[in-house]
C-alpha cells in the first residue's frame, strides 16, 4: 500500500510494527496533514470562520478523516465546516450549489479519487468564486489549487516499489513494519494567489517548499 490513511483504525493492519497479514508500505498520514491545511487557512485569512472540506463519504479514509476534521481539529480553530460532498462525477453540480449556498470562505479539498480525477473543474470553480483552497497533494496545487501540504506522493509510491521488491524476494509481509511518510512538502500556487486577489505574506512565502508562478 502507499498514501493509504489510518491503515489500523480501517482494519488493514494490526499494527504499524507487525501487519499481521498480506498488507504493508507506506502510510500517508493524512488524518494529521488535513490539520496543518485548516491552520494555514487561517493564517492567509485570520478572520476566517466558516471553511467547506470536499470529502468522499464512500470513501473510509476520507470519511474518517472529515469526522475527525469537523469533530476535532475546527472547533479547536473556532471553525464551523459545511460538508461537501462528492462520490462521483453526477456530483459536482450539487456540490458546488451547496458552495454558493453555503458561503464558505475556504475550501480544504480531500485528495479522493474522484477529487483528483476532476482536480482541474473543481480548482476552476474555486477561482471563480475567489475562494482560497488547499488540499494534502501537490499535484493539486499544481493545477490550479492555492496551497498544499503533505507528503511527496511520487515518492511515496516508489518507496512502496522497494516493499513489492522485497516481496517478490520472499519477504513476509505480515512482519514487514509498515513505515510512516517522514518528510512533507508546503507547496503555493502564485498564479492562483493572483487570480483570486489574495495577498500572501512573505513569511509564509518562505516557509514554502515550491512556488509555482
């Protein structure tokens, strides 16, 4: 596995150290990147107190972490959350009416596969309606969401290749310690930073990983 989120709490594993069974690789961490998203939100918009977070509710990673986002990590940021739904593509004109609807002066975007296949649409509607969004995927940011930060997925994936090799070599991977992603990427889209008239601050600027102009 690679970019999976919570791997024990969904029953994949019994435990990061010892799997148990035929799972193992890397995890994402997501359930604790999705935290750093809803601070940063608030640090380009101090004032901010309503945030929308598109999430997958048939998607078990997605939808645990949105329990724990709404539950835990906004109220601890004096945030109230409009849940966004989207499970597949008949969705998105729903989804954004309950935007509009809704008036949420952000958007925190979940990197499920639906969410990444429409990437483009959804980061075009966000511009349009000048809402600064971030998300836990670069790739995201690089077409055309405001700010990202998590961890490399590319890499990600090729360290999950070195578990396959090992496998193939005999390894068992019931005792083959799943390892967390250790090393995560801030990364900001300037082009939509203009397009939105959001002014970002140098300090935030500097912390950054990646600008893309």
């Amino acid at each position: 596995m690679a970019g999976v989120t919570n791997p024990v709490k969904l029953g994949f594993v019994a435990s990061f150290a010892r799997p148990g069974g035929n799972i193992t690789g890397v995890v994402s961490q997501l359930e604790t990147v999705v935290g750093k998203s809803l601070e940063l939100l608030k640090e380009i918009k101090p004032g901010i107190e309503r945030i929308g977070i598109i999430y997958s509710p048939d998607n078990v990673a997605s939808a645990a972490t949105f329990k724990v986002q709404q539950e835990e990590m906004a109220p601890r940021l004096g945030l109230i959350v409009l849940p966004i739904r989207i499970s597949k593509s008949t969705d998105f004109d729903e989804a954004f009416a309950t935007i509009a609807r809704g008036r949420p002066q952000a958007l925190q975007v979940h990197p499920t596969p639906i969410v990444y296949a429409h990437r483009a649409k959804i980061a075009a509607f966000a511009m349009e309606q000048h809402l600064p969004t971030t998300s836990a995927f670069g790739v995201l940011t690089r077409d055309g969401l405001l700010m990202s930060y998590g961890y490399n997925d590319a890499a990600s994936c090729g360290h999950a290749a070195s578990y396959v090799d090992r496998i193939l070599r005999g390894g068992n991977p019931a005792e083959m310690a799943v390892e967390q992603v250790d090393k995560f990427e801030l990364i900001i889209n300037l082009k939509t930073a203009r397009a939105i008239n959001i002014e970002l601050r140098q300090t935030l600027l500097a912390r950054a990983d990646e600008l893309i102009e």
